[in-house]
C-alpha cells in the first residue's frame, strides 16, 4: 500500500466519497480513495494536515462531518490545492497553512524549496530543479 491509500485508509471520512455518492445498485460499503495527484516530496505535508484535521473533526457533530470530505488535492502553479466539501473555518485556516507551506517544499523530495518557472510552475529544491530543467540559482 502507498502512503495516498494508507491515508485513504486511516482517515477514511476524509478520503472517501460518503455512500450516498455510489451509483444505484452499488455496494454501500464500497467506497472510493480520492485522488491525491501530487508527488511524493509533499507526504509529510499532507500527512500533517489529515492529522490536523482529523483532530479538528472531533470538534464536529457526526451528520456535519458526513459532509466534510476531500474533493481533490493537486498542484497548481506549484503550489498545494486541497479542496474539501466543506469543513470548519478551523479546518479551512489548516488548509491555506499547509498550501502555503508548500511553496517552499520541493514536490519531488521535500527538501527545502522555492517556486520556480520552466515552462510550467513548479516547487523544487535545486537539485531537482536542475535535473527537470527548470531555473535555478547557479552557484
Ligand atoms: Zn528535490
């Protein structure tokens, strides 16, 4: 198992579509992992952040949380984008914290990093910055 369904897995009222999503006729209890369409250099971010909003749902009343869900996580211009059904405005400051992070956290590895344009915008330490051709500061 890879650390996005391990997620999927430990924090399955984040991760997964609540059953009323499910197609008529389908099992109740199968449900689907969301897609986390980043690399792996944002794990640790990630995990940070289903944790602290794990802790933050015990603030939050079960038929609310029913309707608290991840939606889709991705990058865009190099930094993180992680959307939610709807959540608390606890959760939501957590969320713009963590996307925030991101912009100093190489995508590839997690080494310290900084935004950078090669066509594309994208978070990378310099080594991977090099590696992908993208600019970077020449020693
Ligand atoms: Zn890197």
């Amino acid at each position: 198992m890879n650390w996005k369904e391990l997620l999927a897995t430990k924090y399955p009222w984040l991760f997964n579509s609540p059953p009323w999503r499910l197609k008529e006729g389908e099992d109740e209890n199968k449900r689907y992992p969301v897609c986390i369409d980043v690399d792996d250099g944002w794990k640790s971010l990630i995990e940070d952040l289903a944790r602290g909003l794990d802790d933050l749902s015990l603030k939050v009343s079960p038929e609310d949380l029913n309707m608290m869900y991840v939606v889709q996580i991705k990058e865009k211009f190099g930094g993180l984008r992680f959307y939610m059904s709807s959540c608390t405005e606890e959760m939501y400051d957590l969320i713009a914290q963590a996307e925030n992070d991101s912009y100093s956290i190489c995508e590839k590895c997690g080494k310290s990093g900084k935004n950078r344009t090669g066509g594309w915008y994208k978070t990378l330490c310099d080594e991977h910055a090099r590696e992908l051709g993208y600019e970077y500061d020449e020693d």
